[in-house]
C-alpha cells in the first residue's frame, strides 16, 4: 500500500489515510511548495485510473514540522461526517514526543488557555479576548533515551500548537521545537511530534476505526 511519494495507512471508497513525513505540508498554501494533500491526488490518480480531478481533501491538518496519521475524505459526505467526528470530540487522537526534559510526572493532565500571538500559540487567560480552553493527558513511556524522554499524549481539544505549546510551558520542549525553547536540534525540517494513531467512527459504515502510523525509522536514535 506504499508508492514512492506516499505511505498510506488505510483506504477505500470513502477515506484515505497516510503518514506525513515532517517538513511536508498538510494541504497547498498557494506559495508553490508540495503537499501531502497533492501527494495524495496523485496516488488516487495513479491507482484508481483517474486521470482528471479527484475529489480529495484533508479532514484535519498537521503542523508542518510534525510527521503523522492524515486523513483524507473521498467523498463530500465522508468529508462532513467526518469534521463533526472531530468537532464533537469523539475521535481520539494520540501522539508521540520527544521532550527535552524528564516530566515531573509519570501521568498527568494539563488544563489551560492558548491565544494565537504572531503565529505561535501563548498561554493566556481565561477572560482573555481569542483565549481557548486546552486540555491534553500525557504519560511517560519507559525511561530516559540518549536523546530526551519519550511521551504519549491524548489530545481533548485540538488547538492551533497546543500540543508544543502546552508542553513547552510545563518546562518540556519537544526536540526541534526551536519556536517553543528548544535548545537541541533533531531532523532537517522536523520536531520530534508524531501523530501515532487516531480512533474515529467510520463516515459510512459508523465502525470504530484505529488507524496507526508508525514513527520515522530515525527516531530510534533518540
């Protein structure tokens, strides 16, 4: 289920998933670079014999810098039912990082609001004018590595870097992460954040999917 320029993770007459590497974008942003969105039309293009346009568009986006699950919708419909599952919150979606700082907690919840600020996410709040609540569980998965302390991280609001923001502000960049305080690089045109796996309802059938994506082989060095 692999091509040249896509892994894809799970598909068929209604969605299509894959793996982002980092340093690709999500979808066009009109300044010419490639996309994974693009990458994706052309797989549909090449495997399903459709030579012209294709319906296809990203349900959710993915930091540039981050690698990960991305779906895709095939169908207007897939594409609706699809965003409500997100926007009531009943997918799950789980990510890996690695911090630069060993957390004081084995588990734990954060609770707070963000604001945009200069394209970068700031803590702020609550009466704060474009504040967001942003909550987000992680736990501590195994011990120390050379690199930093490998997380999970279950998000239950999806704002604008939350994830990297959150973290930074409890003392825990994630590698890479120079816009967030990180002080240690990582990979050319990435940060250690990977969306591992997300749990939605199907938008036809309603059965509970569990699409995984495994992380970049290099990460074993971290």
């Amino acid at each position: 289920m692999t091509s040249p320029a896509i892994e894809v993770l799970y598909e068929d007459n209604h969605l299509l998933a894959a793996n982002k590497p980092g340093g690709l974008l999500t979808q066009p942003s009109g300044t010419g670079r490639e996309s994974l969105e693009e990458r994706a039309k052309a797989y549909v293009r090449e495997t399903r014999g459709k030579p012209g346009n294709v319906f296809l568009h990203a349900v959710h986006r993915l930091d540039k810098d981050a690698s990960g699950v991305v779906l895709f919708a095939r169908t207007s419909k897939a594409l609706a039912r699809l965003a409500e599952e997100l926007r009531e919150r009943r997918a799950r979606k789980i990510y890996h990082a690695i911090v630069e700082t060993k957390p004081s907690r084995a588990h734990c919840t954060l609770y707070g609001y963000i604001r945009h600020s200069n394209h970068r996410a700031v803590a702020a709040a609550r009466e704060e004018e474009g504040a967001k609540e942003a909550v987000l569980a992680y736990r501590l998965l195994g011990g120390a590595s050379p690199g930093g302390f490998l997380l999970e991280i279950e998000l239950e609001t999806g704002r604008y870097h939350q994830i990297r923001a959150q973290l930074a502000g409890a003392g825990m960049p994630i590698l890479g992460d120079r816009r967030y305080g990180s002080r240690r690089p990582f990979a050319p045109g990435a940060i250690a954040l990977h969306h591992a796996a997300i749990e939605i309802a199907h938008p036809v059938t309603r059965a509970t999917l569990r699409i995984e994506a495994p992380r970049p082989r290099f990460w074993a060095r971290f």
